[in-house]
C-alpha cells in the first residue's frame, strides 16, 4: 500500500465518527468545516479530476477566513473545469477576500484578479445574477487603478434588474452610498425591499445603511421587521446579531436572533461564526461559562478559526 492510501485510510478511520449519507454539501451547510475539510481532501485525493470538490473544499476554507488554501482549491476547480461561471465566481470572491487582508503592495493584483474572475463568471453565464451582483459591487467599491467604476456598477444595476430587481436596487444603492447620496441609496434600500417581497436580505440592507446613518431606532426596527419577514436568506439572522453587537444595541435580541439562526444553519452563514458571535455577547452581559461554552462549541466544528481560539484563551484567564 502506498503512502498516500495509507494517509487517505488513517483519515477515514478518524472520521469514522461521520455517517456515510452525509455529504459535504451538508457539512457545509452545518457550519462542520473541520469535518468538511476531511472528507474532501479525502475525495480530490482520490479523485484529483474532481472540480465540484475542489471547489467545495475552497468553500470549506473560505468559511475560516483560511484565503491560501482556499484560493489553491478555487484555483484547482477552475482549472479543472474552465467553463464553469460558479467556479468563476468563487475564484473571484477568494481572491477579494485576501486581497483585503492583504499589504497595501500586493492588495491591488489580487484585486484585478477578482475582478477578472467576477467578469469571466458573468461572461460564461450572463443570468448568474449572484456573480453580477459580486461584480456589480466590485465595479461600486474598488478605486479606478484596479478597474473599479460607478458607470461599471450601473451597468450591472441594469442588467440585474431583468433577472433579479431586488439585487440590481441593492448595487444602485451601493453606488449612492459611494456618491454620498443618502436620500438616494436609501430610496433604493426600500425599492430592494419591495422588489423581494420584504426579504430579509432586503432588510438587513437597509439596516446597515441605517446604523452607517446613526438613526439607531429605525435600524432597530427594521431588524425586528426582518425577523418576521420571509426568510429568503437564513444568513440574515446571523447578521442582523452582528450588527446589533457591534452596535452594542438590544444584546438580548441579538442571542434570541442566533439561537433561532442555529436551529437551521447554513452555508453563507457559519454555524461557528455564530457560536463565537453568541460567545461574544455572553461574554459582554458578563457570563464567562456561556461565553466559554459557545467559543469552544465554535472550535468544535472549527479547531483552527483564530477569533474563537482567542476568545476562548480570553474568558479562561
């Protein structure tokens, strides 16, 4: 037996633990990165023309923050399977996500090279409307050198508007936001809503713009309306108690919102990102066992996410 089978046996013997019906898509879904990230390592190791796992092991890494292997694993999916407009859009996100975590120096090639891919997912699938709306915001937030441009997001506003109207009004907004049009962005923060049927994205939108705005109690209001809104994005709970914690606002909504979100996690929204968060707020209303607790429920589906690791260090001492 070779070394390579030899390591791929040791680690399905460690994951035992995992039953065989449960895929990675669901692993994902439950916030089990660790678990996650075995499972496909084990499947391109045996399988190294496997681009959808490649790319769901990107995924798995973009989940804790982890840019380099994700951006390798991204790198492999796309490669493998040139035309794919999803792989694209991936590639594209991990390439932005280091490049804003990257020096001044090498955070402007990255950028291109999001650019570059949020363009190519557009050009192989024009009605992906997901990878419009990252390109949208690419062309809303990024400066000229790296290809940024508000005449560039509108465009994208456009074409958004014949295939999903909610997110052609979120980047329209985005662009206001930019040109300091407060009235306007806000006008189309509210077109957003209406065009999805008052979704909760739609409303977390609008409650950032809110609390950038400072009108503390609307923003407020407009979390406690998306919590009875439809749920067209589950993610939008976990947000929704991040903005309350950063806003050092109702705490106690915030945990009621986090408890609701882990009954039923899913992918855009971490379930160890939300322990750690729920963490986070015990630890600020001054419960340290809670706090404790949550962080290391956290560190269970994810050993190596630093902010948890941390915080737990924090609450020990």
């Amino acid at each position: 037996m070779t070394l390579q089978l030899l390591l791929i046996f040791a680690s399905l013997l460690h994951s035992s633990a995992i039953p065989a019906n449960v895929t990675p898509r669901q692993l994902l879904a439950e916030g089990r990165v660790d678990d996650a990230v075995r499972v496909l390592q084990q499947q391109v190791s045996l399988h190294p023309a496997d681009a959808e796992s490649f790319n769901l092991l990107c995924r798995a890494y973009f989940m804790a923050d982890a840019w380099d292997p994700a951006l390798e694993a991204c790198q492999r999916a796309a490669s493998l399977a040139p035309q794919s407009s999803m792989y694209q859009l991936w590639l594209g996100r991990v390439y932005g996500e280091k490049a804003d975590h990257s020096s001044i120096f090498s955070a402007p090639g990255l950028a291109k090279q999001a650019r570059s891919a949020f363009e190519r997912a557009v050009q192989l699938d024009p009605g992906n409307w997901e990878a419009r709306a990252d390109l949208g915001e690419f062309y809303a937030e990024a400066p000229g050198i790296v290809g940024g441009g508000k005449d560039k997001a509108r465009a994208q506003a456009d074409a958004l508007m014949r295939i999903n109207p909610a997110m052609g009004h979120w980047v329209l907004a985005r662009v206001a936001e930019k040109d300091k049009q407060a009235d306007v962005a806000e006008g189309e923060y509210r077109a957003e809503i209406a065009a999805s049927h008052s979704g909760a994205r739609a409303w977390l939108d609008l409650a950032g713009f809110l609390r950038h705005e400072k009108r503390y109690e609307e923003m407020k209001q407009a979390l406690r309306t998306l919590n009875s809104s439809l749920l067209d994005r589950p993610e939008a709970l976990l947000h929704a108690a991040q903005q309350l914690f950063r806003s050092d606002l109702d705490l106690p909504f915030a945990v009621g919102l986090l408890e609701r979100y882990l009954k039923a996690p899913v992918e855009d929204g971490p379930a160890f990102k939300a322990h750690d968060l729920l963490g986070q707020i015990y630890e600020k209303q001054g419960d340290r066992r809670a706090a404790a607790d949550e962080f290391r429920a956290a560190l269970a589906l994810a050993h190596s996410y630093t902010r948890a690791q941390e915080n737990l260090k924090r609450v020990e001492r």
